[in-house]
C-alpha cells in the first residue's frame, strides 16, 4: 500500500522535468543508448544518466547494458489520466477535510 | 486533559489500502453529531466545502438514492461535482458517488465513517474507492504518443495546481 504511494510519487517526480519528458517521447519510437540521449538532449553522459536513473526508479523505463553500452528503453509502467485524476482527486480531498476543520473550529460554541 | 489542537487540521493518514482505494483518516475536534451536520446541512456544506471558493449546493438530497450536485466557482473556472447517496445512516456513516464534470464517467465511491472519540472529537475516516477502468500498466509503444502526450499535458496541469 505505502510502496504504491512511493511509486506513484516517484512518477510524478520524474514526469515533472521537460528532459525526462523528452527522453520518455525519444524512447516511445525506439530504444537508445545513454550516449545517444545525451548527444540529443546537449547533455554530458553524468547528468543523462541521472536522469535516466530517475525514470527507471519510477518504472517508466528500463535499462540493460551488452558491453559497454547501455540501453534504455519505456518501461512498464506508463501514467494514466486515471492515476493523475487519482491523485488530484486526493489533494482535493484533503484540501476539503482541512477547509471542514477550519469551518469546525471556527463555529465552535455557535451551536445548538 | 489537554486541549486538541485542530487550529491546523492535518491528515493523520493517508494510505492507499488497495491500487484503487485512498483512505483518508481526520480527528476533528467536535462531536460526532456537529461534524455530521457539517456535512449533510446544505447551509452549513456552503460554508467550507468551496475551500473558500464561492460554492452554489444545486441539489442535496441527504438520503438512499437521493441526488447531490455542487457547483464551484474557482478563480480557474466553474467546477459541477455530483452524485448520488448509496447509504446514510446519520450520524454514523455516508455512501456515496462522486464525479467531477471535467471526467465525466470517472465515478468514484466515497464511503464516510464517523467515530465519537473521547473528550467531544471525531474520527472522520474517508474511504474513495475508484471504479473506472483497469488500470493499464502495458507496454508503451510508439503508436501511444499521442494518449501520453494528452497525459503530460495533464500532468502539467495538476502539477500548476498544486
């Protein structure tokens, strides 16, 4: 239960960077190399693989390495409007509950 | 006894008991009867449930098969939220539907438990279970960019709302 929260978190986390975006659509028409990513995205090998870290945390992709090259390609997991309705709806949960606790402790002793 | 600080009321969990569930558990400092007015009394229901928004109660029918349906007025738009009661059993427990118009067909069931605690508090338990379709947890492929580019963009919104 708690490790599904964790994981939904780390996908919103890694979704909320233009790069990764970007890496994940580069990936959604065919797998490449760490090299090639970074080539793409101007970046140096270091700061593509910690991104590409942050993805495959969050199982939006996955990375096998045959010699000395490393391929990534999407995962398994891919975020559906449902999961992001999910989590909105959550936060407007909440922000519902405090707004009715403060409603609470501002009426109290205006009773009957 | 000492005096329960509801000044700033916090989740005191948060858990998702199954991939389609959120359970959300509060302690308000009010008895059980107050929160439960709170929550079914149409002029009291107007008075928080906007989150300060301006909020118009169309319909609140506080029984079995009875219809809900509030209209917010956000400063990003107008939002209708409605549904319809599965249970109530005052002051105790409240089933019921809800869906938001901008994700018409996305019913969730949100089932409200209420606990008279010691010292005149309430332990509001929130269960919303989703009923939507499975969740698709497939491989991507080239031929779903455009379903994860309708996502993203989403995304961009929930995340310039938080």
């Amino acid at each position: 239960m708690v490790h599904y929260q964790t994981r939904l978190d780390l996908r919103f986390g890694a979704l909320a960077d233009t790069t990764r975006r970007g890496i994940l659509e580069r990936l959604g028409k065919s797998e490449a190399s760490i090299s090639d990513l970074a080539a793409r995205f101007d970046m140096t090998l270091t700061g593509m693989k910690k991104h590409v870290r942050l993805l495959e945390d969050a199982g939006l992709v996955t990375t096998e390495k045959v010699g000395r090259v490393r391929t990534c390609k999407l995962g398994p997991h891919r975020l559906e409007d449902e999961t992001i309705w999910m989590n909105k709806y959550r936060q407007m949960l909440e922000a519902r509950l405090d707004s009715l606790g403060e409603f609470l402790a501002r009426t109290k002793g205006d009773e009957p | 006894m000492t005096t329960p600080n509801t000044a700033t009321p916090r989740a005191a969990s948060v858990t998702t008991p199954a991939e389609r569930e959120i359970r959300i558990e509060r302690i308000f400092d009010a008895p059980r009867e107050r929160v439960w007015r709170a929550m079914t009394d149409p002029k009291l229901v107007a008075q928080w449930w906007g989150r300060g928004n301006n909020l118009v109660i169309e319909r609140l029918e506080v029984e079995r098969g009875g219809h809900w349906r509030f209209v917010e007025h956000a400063p990003d738009g107008v939002h209708g939220f409605e549904g319809r009661f599965r249970e109530v059993t005052p002051p105790e427990r409240v089933s019921q539907t809800f869906e938001w118009d901008g994700m018409p067909g996305h019913v969730v069931v949100n089932t409200m438990t209420l606990e008279s605690l010691e010292g005149g508090r309430t332990r509001l338990v929130t269960v919303s279970l989703f009923l939507t379709a499975e969740e698709r947890d497939g491989m991507l492929s080239s031929g779903m960019a455009d379903g994860l580019n309708e996502s993203y963009r989403a995304l961009d919104r929930v995340l310039a709302s938080l």
